[in-house]
C-alpha cells in the first residue's frame, strides 16, 4: 500500500461533513528539491510581564529608544515595565514609532511620548482616532467613521493642522486602516482601498495613484499585515488576500467558513527562522499562513478555545509577552497533532502503520520524558468517531533507529481510513511519512 496521505495544510469544512484535516503547532517545509516534511513550532516561552493584561499591542524596534520594548497592556502604556501613562478607548491597539517619538491609541485619543513627557493629540474638533501610520517625517491619522485622514507637521505627530487633510475618493466609504510599502500609503475603507504615493506639494504631501483602486474592503481595523514587500488583508468578504495588481485568495474555503463564523478579527505576523507567518486570529482560533510555502497551519494553547499569543506575542489575558522557544508550552503541555489517510476502493487489513519521524533526540536522560511517546487513533467512518489513543514510543536518547509502528490494526473498508497523531512530550519532532502494510527491516532489525 502506498504513503498515506496526511494534511500538510489545516483544514475543515463544517459544510458537507468533510472529514478534517488540522495541523496543529506543526507546520510544513521544503526537504530537498522534491520532498517536504512536517515540522514542530516552537512553545511559548514568557520573556517579560508587563501589567495586568491583556497585552493589546507590542513594538521593539532598533533605533527606536534603544530598543526598549513599548506595550499597551490593559488599559496602561509601558515602556518596558514602566507605566508611562493611561489609553483610552476601547478599539484596536496600536503602537507607531518614529525615531524621536511614539504614538499609541485604542480607537479613541491618540497619544504621543517622545521620550520626557506623554500627552494626549489635539486632533481637530476632538474626534477619535482608529489608527495610525508614519512615513517620510508625517503622522498620517485616520479620523473615526469618516473617509478622511490627516496629516502632522514634519516630524511632529503633536503638531495638525486642521486643514492639513485628505479623503479617500474612489467610495465614500470609512476608513477602517492604513500602512504604508515602499513609500506608498494605502488606505483601507470598508469597500475600497486606495495607494497614494508621495507628492512635491507641501499642502498635501500625497496624492492618489490614478487607476490603482482595489474594489475590496477590509473586514475590520487590524486585519492588514505588511511582510517581503507584500500586504496580507482580511477582506470584507472573510477573504484572505495578497495585495499584486489585484487581490489575490491565500484562504481556502475551510479558513473563509471560520472568518464567517467569527465577530472578531486580527491579522499579525511573528516569524520563526526563515518562515514569516500571517496570523489570523478569530474568536475561537488561530490559524497561519505560512509565507514561504503557502499552506496554513493552526496554533493552539492546551486546554484553551484559542492560542494565548496575539499581536507582539503578548498574551490574551494576562501581562505577559512571549518567546517561541522550545517545546514546554506557556510552562505546560505542547500539543503537536495532525492526521493521514486514504480512500479505498476495496477493503484492506492493515497489519502495520508506520511513520518516518524524528526519532532519538530527547534531552532529557531520566524521568517521564527519557522514553518520549507519540500517540495514534483511528476512524473508520471519515472522522465522525474515534477508537482510543494507542502509544509508542518516539526513542531514548541516541536511540536513532527506533522504530515508530503501530500493529494489527484490523480491517479498513469504505469510506476509508483516517489516522489521527499527536505528541505532547516536550520533545521536538518532525514527520516525513506515513506508510500502511510497510515492508519490514532487513537482519539487523
């Protein structure tokens, strides 16, 4: 019987009862020129606790204040465990960062702290701010529920003028976010998005670029991630886009039906070595578009409806900020799982399942973890129902040819068979194949 086939990219689908495919705090990657493998991310590992939390935004930068690390957790801004004062409002979390100066806000007032003092942005008539973007010595401020947006005096986010402003004329939609690419601003509204590039007139310092108006909204403010010269959206659709000459789909229809399903929405990235990972964070999930290979993954914290990382890596309810490190979770336990399988034609006795995993790599040399296991289920009617978890054993340490099988598993017939895997030893591992009825080893077996 040939490799089973095992889901290299998350998937589910409520509509029509398919069966799932999650790939839970595991992820793909290229194996040579042909071959691919699944991979283990890392744990949360906390590197700070800043207040009471949540953490609502996170900026570190080099360059920026020697890098001191500036948070909005709670209702609080920090500059790294310094309370530097308090932000209102109840929206979006953001943290911009000039070289001399930083504003942070919630959807409401936008403050400014440069270092000595914090103060609140007098912005014209006292509306709220959704968010904020700087570019080129300009603090370009977006005004709530309106399609207009402001910008400051050279280098000066605390400085407007209140005829220093602009609207978005493609829709007369509201804006709803901004960022900027290689010097281009783009303007999200809830129907439309518009790039203005930069101008030689001091009275409007941008202005739209002609013929480039994208006819897709953005669901919400937070859902725009800029990585590799590329902009991730979340469009008002539930659709997940890669901004080129038109909206690209990178979301399936299993990551739409849970965009549907969800009242909120959050777009970030974190990275981990070479991969760059869109974050899409819903109610009840979080699911990552890995940049590299364009497969998604979902990241889980045990034993919670959700992972406990957002934007930054701060956590979802208390003050702490997170590392990805290692493989003890939060300093708990790290679910790694993921399933294979295949259709059959005719009914098949399968005497063996086997995997080509990473074997023999613990470090630890006694206790619950000197012998790690990974553990196996099956299901014969597409995932509906499961038997019981069955373990063996992932290898002492140097033990390199451990064999990683399960026996005698009985008959399989239509619809198929369906294996589900998961490892929650703090060990990493890594998967290459899944094989049914493999052939056995030679002598030195």
């Amino acid at each position: 019987m040939p490799a089973l086939d095992y889901g290299k990219g998350a998937y589910s689908r409520k509509r029509g009862n398919l069966p799932e495919l999650p790939v839970i705090n595991m992820f793909v990657e290229q194996s040579g020129p042909d071959g691919i493998v699944m991979q283990s991310h890392k744990a949360l590992v906390e590197v700070a606790e800043v207040g009471t939390g949540p953490v609502r935004a996170v900026l570190q930068k080099d360059g920026v204040f020697s890098g001191d690390r500036f948070v909005i957790s709670g209702s609080g801004f920090y500059r790294n465990s310094t309370l530097i004062g308090i932000v209102d409002g109840s929206g979006v979390a953001y943290i911009v960062a000039s070289d001399t100066e930083v504003v942070c806000g919630r959807g409401q007032t936008a403050y400014s702290y440069n270092g000595t003092d914090y103060q609140p942005i007098a912005f014209p008539d006292g509306a709220g701010v959704v968010t904020v973007a700087y570019t080129a010595g300009y603090w370009i401020f977006l005004r709530v529920d309106s399609d207009s947006w402001w910008f400051s005096a050279i280098g000066d986010a605390r400085t407007i003028d209140p005829l220093d402003f602009a609207t978005a004329e493609s829709e007369p939609d509201s804006l709803r976010d901004v960022t900027v690419m290689d010097g281009v601003i783009y303007f999200f509204g809830s129907e439309s998005i518009e790039p203005w590039a930069p101008a030689n007139d001091p009275d409007l310092p941008y202005t739209p670029i002609q013929q480039r108006v994208y006819e897709q909204g953005v669901i919400a403010t937070g859902c725009v991630v800029r990585t590799d010269n590329t902009i991730f959206m979340i469009g008002r659709d539930a659709i997940t886009y890669r901004l080129a000459d038109v909206p690209q789909a990178v979301s399936d229809d299993g990551i739409v039906e849970r965009s549907n399903a969800s009242t909120t929405h959050r777009l970030f990235l974190i990275e981990d070595e070479r991969h760059k990972f869109v974050c899409q964070r819903h109610d009840e999930n979080t699911m990552l578009l890995d940049v590299t290979t364009n497969e998604w993954n979902e990241r889980q914290s045990y034993g919670r409806a959700n992972w406990r990382a957002g934007p930054g890596l701060g956590d979802d309810e208390t003050g702490k900020i997170w590392k990805l490190e290692g493989y003890i979770d939060a300093g708990g336990v790290f679910e790694r799982r993921f399933r294979a399988g295949s259709r059959l034609a005719a009914t098949a006795i399968i005497n063996n399942l086997r995997l080509s995993a990473e074997v023999g790599t613990t470090e630890y040399l006694s206790g619950d973890y000197a012998d790690p296991l990974i553990e196996m289920r099956d299901s014969r009617d597409a995932g509906n129902t499961w038997g019981d978890w069955e373990e063996t054993s992932l290898g002492e340490q140097g033990g390199y040819r451990e064999r990683v099988e399960w026996r005698a598993l009985g008959m399989f017939d239509d619809p198929g068979m369906l294996f589900e895997f998961r490892v929650t030893d703090p060990v990493g591992f890594r998967l290459s194949a899944v094989e049914a009825n493999a052939a056995g080893g030679g002598r030195s077996r």
